[in-house]
C-alpha cells in the first residue's frame, strides 16, 4: 500500500495548505488533525456518496468535533444549482451552527464546488475541508479554491475563490467509482502532460493500463502529480489573471459540448477529452505544434475510453457557446493552445481557424 503523500499549496496571508493523498485516509486519525477548533462540523455529501462513506468520516471527526451534522443533497450537476445551496445554508442557519463551524465537502466536484461556495457566503465564510471521492475530484476540482453553482444560462457562472483548509483524497474511495466516472478524471490526469509536463505525459502513456485497472500505486502517482502541477499554477496565479488559464485546456470546447447537449448528456471529463483533440488540433493549426501531436493525444484518449468525436452541434451553435465562455473578450475566442509539449498560453483564435477544426472533427 503506498504511503501517505502531502503535497503543499503555497498561498499569501498564510493560506497555504496540504493535500494529503493515501490509502485508508478515511480511517486514520493523522489526516484530520491540526484542523480549525469548533462546537460543530457540518458533512455535506449526496444521496449516492453518503450511504457509501458518510459514516466512517462521521465517525473520525467525532474524534475532533463534539457534533458532526450531515447534510444530503441529491446527486448530479443538475443539483449544482441555487436550490441545493439554499439546502445547506438553510441547515446552517436553521440550526444556528455559528461562524466557526467547518464544512466538509464529502464528494466529487459537484458537492466540493458546492460546499465551497456555501462556506465561502456563510456568514462570510467559514472554514471547509475538501474530502474528495472522484479521480477528477482528487486531481483537480478539490484543489485550488474555484466555488461555484451553475446558472441556466453558464456554467459555474455564479461562484467565488475560496480556498480549503485542508484536502483530503483517500485513494481507496476511487474502489466504488464507476468505470465511466473513473475515465472522465483521467481526462484531467491526461490534461496536465500537455500543459505543464511531457514526461508526465509519457508516463501516463506507458502506465494507463494500470490506471484503467485501479492499480493504487499508480493512480498515487497520477494524483500526486496532478495536484503537484495544480498546486504550482494556482501558487502563481490564484485568481486567473493569467497563467492559471492553461488548467482549462480542452475547456472552451468541452465546455460548448456539455451545454449544447444539455448538462449531464456528457461527464465534465468526458467533454474535456475531446475537447483537448479539438485544442490539439488548433495547436497545429495556429502552427505551435507539429504534424502527429493531435493524433498522439487522440491515440491516448481513445485508449482511455474516452470520446474523440464530437457532436455535430454545427459551427454557428458552437461559435455561440464558445462566446459566452468565462475566458472569451472581445477580439476572438480564446482558447489554451499548447505551445511546446509541456507549455501552454492563451490564444485568440479566428473563427476561420475553429470552423476548420469543426469540421476536421465532424462536428458541422
Ligand atoms: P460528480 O461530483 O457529479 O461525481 C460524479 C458521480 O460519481 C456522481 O454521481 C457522484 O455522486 C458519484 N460519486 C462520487 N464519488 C463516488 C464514489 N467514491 N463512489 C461512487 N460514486 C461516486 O462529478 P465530478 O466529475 O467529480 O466533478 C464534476 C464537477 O466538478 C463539475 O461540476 C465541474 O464543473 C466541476 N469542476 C470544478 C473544478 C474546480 O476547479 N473547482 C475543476 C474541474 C471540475
Ligand atoms: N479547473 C481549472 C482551475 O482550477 O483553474
């Protein structure tokens, strides 16, 4: 069984904080101490995560806190919405838990981004843990302190930065996820080669079987290095103003996929996935990148089972779904192109380029 991992995010006004990955984290003691004092803590998890690990956190953090309330909000990103958040902080207040008490986002990103966002208003924040339970949970959404509910005009258009105190990602929670779930974080393991390091992107090459199988010393090695990567972005460039950009890599497509569809028809990972051979390909394009890197990423997204083909939503819809993106400005719609393998910027892309790449793709 591999060993605990911490890997440490390094913020000013002393907001650093650790990400502690490891096996059987669920069951220990170690990883929940030092946390902030309070009379209570406040579980928020959904209908399918709860019956699976509520307790067994429950029953760690009655360790550390004298109450431990549960909060279960149903499961899916269509409950990534206002009336779910309103459920949680009409716990918090109906129960008048006070400004200290911690929040615990037991969950994939959907609770995680949720839980924050109501920390982050509870009577102007309070403190939270994440606990995330999904592969694309544990290497990205957890870390880095993006808050957000969705809006049925966007996406996480209605959010906050707020960072945790701590995360917490038991390896052995990924035991119950399902293989589809499973695949759409590998999406974003596969992210972090391109952007930020191409011998990650060899070894997740040479190492996917053993992802694909569960094999934990390697899915520690795939998390660890994510967080690592997100760690190092988000030290530099907490807010977005810049580098931070390049974590949505195969977002700005990904994104118009999923809501051109209609949220749910596709996972947030699996719309990223083609989205990335899409940006691939308008990498070369845009003359960054050589012949054979799109096909390269493409080969490696397949394998994971994951889509390359696009829906064929047309190059007007798309165009108009890129446009309400949260990185479009006026001048192009700008994607994160890769540059070399291993670096990536921002790009404003003419709309010539993309209806090319659409239709490269069969997407019109
Ligand atoms: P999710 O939270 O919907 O979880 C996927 C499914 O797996 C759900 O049905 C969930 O209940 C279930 N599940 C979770 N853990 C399980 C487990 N251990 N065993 C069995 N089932 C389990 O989806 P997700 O892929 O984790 O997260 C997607 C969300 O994250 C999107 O809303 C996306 O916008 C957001 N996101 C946020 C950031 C950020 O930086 N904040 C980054 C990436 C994605
Ligand atoms: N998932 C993109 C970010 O955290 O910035």
């Amino acid at each position: 069984m591999p060993a605990t991992d911490t890997v440490r995010i390094q913020l000013p006004d002393d907001r650093d904080y650790e990400i502690r990955i490891g096996s059987g984290l669920l069951g220990e003691a170690r990883s929940w101490q030092g946390l902030p004092k309070a009379a209570a803590a406040v579980i928020v998890s959904n209908d399918k995560v709860a019956p699976l690990y509520a307790e067994r956190l429950r029953e760690r953090l009655l360790a550390v806190y004298a109450r431990v309330d549960l909060v279960v909000l149903p499961d899916g990103e269509q409950h990534k919405d206002w009336a779910s958040l309103n459920r949680i902080c009409d716990h918090l207040l109906g129960q008048a838990l006070d400004r200290k008490t911690v929040l615990f986002a037991l969950g994939g990103g959907v609770i995680g981004d949720m839980t924050g966002f109501a920390a982050a208003i509870y009577m102007r924040g309070v403190p939270f843990v994440q606990v995330p339970t999904t592969l694309l949970a544990q290497v990205d959404s957890s870390v880095g302190g993006k808050t957000a509910i969705n809006h049925p005009l966007g996406k996480n258009m209605l959010g906050a930065f707020y960072q945790p105190e701590r995360v917490i990602a038991d390896l052995d929670t990924l035991d119950s996820l399902p293989d589809r779930e499973l695949r759409a974080g590998l999406a974003e393991v596969i992210k972090y080669g391109p952007i930020a390091d191409a011998a990650f992107l060899d070894w997740i090459e040479g190492n996917l079987d053993a992802l694909l199988a569960r094999d934990k010393a390697a899915l520690a090695h795939a998390v660890r290095r994510s967080c690592e990567i997100k760690a190092d972005v988000v030290g530099q460039d907490e807010r977005e103003q810049g580098l931070r950009a390049i974590l949505n890599f195969g977002h700005t497509i990904g994104h118009a996929i999923e809501a051109g569809l209609g949220y749910g028809q596709w996972l947030h990972g699996e719309a990223v996935a083609c989205g990335m051979v899409l940006a691939a390909d308008l990498s070369q394009r845009m003359g960054l990148m050589p012949a054979g890197f799109t096909q390269r990423l493409r080969s490696l997204i397949e394998r994971a089972g994951l889509p390359v083909q696009p829906p064929r939503l047309g190059a007007e819809r798309y165009l108009s779904l890129m446009r309400v993106d949260k990185k479009a400005e006026a001048g192009g719609i700008r994607f994160v192109l890769i540059e070399t393998l291993g670096r990536a910027g921002l790009h404003a892309v003419p709309d010539e380029r993309i209806v090319e790449t659409l239709a490269a793709h069969g997407a019109v």
